[in-house]
C-alpha cells in the first residue's frame, strides 16, 4: 500500500536547523572545489549523500536556494583556477601538469562533447589548452 500524498515519514531532515547545518555542509563542501560525489552528512540524528541533497534542492528552493548551491560551485570552481593560474606563471613550480588537466578535464569537463554541450565556447577550451601548454614548458625549462 502506498503511503498516502503529503507523508514526511521518509523525510530524512526533519528540521529546519538539521535542514540548514546540512545545506550550509555541502556548499561549503562544493566551494572548496570537492566534487558532490564525496559529500555526506553524518549526524547523530542522520546520514545522506548527496544524492539526497539534490533532491531537497530540487522540491524545496525557497529552503533551499539553488543560487546558494551556484555560488559554492563558482568558488570551487575559481578555487581549481587559481590553483592552474599559479602553476601558469611559475608561481607553483612544482604542480604535476598531467594532474592539473586530469582535474579539469574530468571534473569541468574541458575539451569534450559535454563541455561543448554544456556552452564552454570553443575559445575557452582553446585558451584552456594553451594554459596547460604553458604549464609544461615552464615546468620542462625549470628541469
């Protein structure tokens, strides 16, 4: 038998605080540039992944803003790009190149069909691609 419309039974953040502390979590999770796919909240009272929290985000944004979410992932994102910027102009000298594009190549999806679908512009990915070339070179001349 179903349950009937309108039931909370399952509702795993029953309160509005345990409901913030959760939010305010994960957008700090996201602004560090971690990938919501290693989100989890432990509490005493409950457990969920992220999956879950899409899911409040999704069916409640007055709750849960989604520009509060956007801001997160901006800074994560701008957390990575400083951390690629810095290796660009030798001020981390010791940044592992190969490792750099693999972070940005799988977490921001640069230089594929998603990204394209996504509306990075081809002049982005291409100013992409010459960073990281760059990177190389300075990295092969301090050698």
């Amino acid at each position: 038998m179903a349950p009937p419309i309108g039931n909370q039974n399952a509702k795993k953040l029953k309160t509005p605080e345990l409901r913030a502390l959760a939010y305010q979590q994960y957008c700090e999770h996201l602004a560090q540039g971690k990938d919501k796919k290693c989100w989890y909240f432990e509490h005493p009272e409950v457990t969920l992944l992220w999956e879950t929290m899409e899911k409040y985000i999704r069916e409640d944004p007055v709750e849960f803003d989604p520009i509060k979410k956007k801001v997160a992932e901006a800074k994560g994102f701008g957390y990575w790009e400083s951390v690629v910027h810095d290796s660009a102009v030798g001020k981390n000298k010791d940044a592992n190149t190969a490792s750099l594009q693999m972070v940005m190549r799988n977490k921001y999806q640069w230089n594929s069909q998603d990204a394209r679908r996504d509306g990075y512009d081809e002049n982005l990915l291409a100013q992409f691609n010459m960073l990281m070339d760059q990177i190389t070179k300075r990295q092969n001349e301090s050698s």
